[in-house]
C-alpha cells in the first residue's frame, strides 16, 4: 500500500497548491503596492516616517467639496478628481505624497439656503471653520517632518481661503525651512485655460459653462466615468433650475483627456518652479 505522503505529491493535489501559491504572491503584491503608495492613507505609520526620512518631504492636500453638481453627476465629483489628480501629480513629481481629500468646504449659507446649499446633498461650513482645517493640516504635515505642504483645489470657491491660510502660515514660519503653497495653477488650468481649448476646437461658451456643462462634465469623464450619468446628459430642458450653467450634450472623455494633461502638466511645472524658489 502506497504511503500516504504520496498522495500530497498526487496531480489531484497540484492545483490546490497553486492556488495557495498564486494567493500568496497577491498578499505579497498587495503590499509592496501599499507600501509604493503615493496616498498617505495607504502607509501604516512606520512606512511614512521611512519614506520621510527617505525624502518624501512634500505633501499635497487635495481639496474637493460636496455639491450639487446636475442630474448627471455625482455629488462627490470634486472630491474623485481632486484625489486622483493629486496621485498623478504626486506620481510626476516624485518624493511626493497625498493627504486624504478634504471634502467638507464652504458652499453658501444653510438657512437660508445659498448657492448650492439649494439642492439636496451639498454640504456647507463656515469660512473660519475651513480655514482652521487647512491650517491644522498643515500644522500636523510640519510636525511631522514635510517641508512643503501644497494645497490644491477642484473648487472655485475657497481659492482665496487656500491662499490666505498659505500666506498666514508662510509668515509664521518664515525662520523655518517649512512652506505652503496655495496652487493657483491648478485651479488656473482646470477653469480657465482648459475653455480656452474647447473653444479652439469649436465649442462655445455656451455650451463650455461654468458648472456642469462641456468642460466640467468631460474632465469628470476622463477621470472616472462612473461619476458621470451620461444618459441623463443628453436633455434639452437642463439649466440654472437644475444646478447646470452650461450645456453638457458635446462631452466625451476625449475632450476630458485634454484638460487631464493640461492640469497634471502644468501643476508639476509650478510645483517644481515653486519648490527652486524656496
């Protein structure tokens, strides 16, 4: 009678054991993933202070915000775009890392309601109350050994906060080797600049807008389509009442790449021109 150790070596036995081997090598994968991470959430704590001590001392703190943004997309659409931009930038650059998104902003007023507050979902706080947030964010990075804390936003809105708090802490911390730039470039290129594309490829300002319409809706949709509902796009009756300014029957992703590759190439340069400026 056969030894039963034989049977461990039978070919019934083989494909168990590679799928126990394939499994490890994905554990194994998954790690050295999350260790290459460019997104500080992704790090236990060990791994970001090595990565520090390494040369990872600049940080970008993307910031979103939760609004209205029309029928066809999400209300989070700020907050993807300002995350996965912020990995590619931080990709580009190179000893660079991402802070989670903020995505609680100032949006109007709640009772009674302003801007956006009108439509259910946006979420609104205080202006002193983000501005304390940007700041403690950038407090904490400081303590923990950055050098340069950069702040980005997908959100018109809050610009002159990002360069308030930027300069506020910039002033404190002028004996130190720590600044804050607020990224005007970022926002420059994904508003203004990327309709300057659109109109050369024959899009009006109509139908560009400036909230929900061709150019906001086709960046969405080269980032992440799922946050898009494209068969909500195509209604003649969208406008103000719907939250959209702006017409979004043109978008495509491919009108969105242009726009992708404005923002991520022009932060990069500004974030290096900047960082020779120090």
């Amino acid at each position: 009678m056969p030894h039963r150790r034989a049977a461990a070596n039978s070919p019934y036995h083989r494909p168990m054991l590679r799928v126990i081997l394939a499994a490890f090598i994905a554990t194994c994968s998954m790690h050295v993933a999350a260790q290459s991470s460019v997104f500080l959430e992704d790090l236990t704590w060990t791994e970001l202070r090595d990565q520090v001590k390494a040369g990872a001392t600049t940080i970008i703190v993307p910031i979103g915000g939760t609004e209205q943004n029309g029928p066809a997309m999400t209300l989070g659409k700020h907050n993807v775009r300002a995350r996965w931009f912020a990995g590619r930038i931080a990709a580009g650059l190179g000893h660079t890392l991402v802070a989670p998104v903020i995505a609680y902003v100032p949006e109007g007023a709640v009772n009674p309601p302003t801007a956006h507050m009108k439509f259910p979902g946006t979420i609104t706080i205080p202006d002193a109350a983000f501005d304390a947030t940007l700041e403690y964010a950038a407090r904490s990075f400081r303590q923990h050994g950055f050098r340069d804390v950069i702040f980005i936003g997908d959100h018109g809105g809050y610009q002159k906060n990002m360069a308030r708090v930027a300069a506020r802490l910039n002033r404190e911390w002028a004996s130190t080797p720590v600044r804050v730039i607020a990224l005007e470039d970022y926002y420059k290129a994904l508003d203004s600049d990327f309709a300057q594309i659109l109109k050369k490829r024959g899009l009006s300002d109509k139908e560009i807008g400036t909230h929900a319409g061709t150019a906001d809706t086709s960046l969405s949709m080269a980032v992440d389509a799922q946050i898009v509902r494209t068969e909500r796009l195509h209604s003649s009756t969208l406008g103000a009442s719907d939250g959209v300014y702006g017409d979004p029957r043109p978008s495509n992703a491919q009108l969105g790449q242009l726009g992708v590759d404005l923002i991520v190439g022009r932060s990069i340069d500004a974030i290096r021109h900047a960082l020779t400026q120090r």
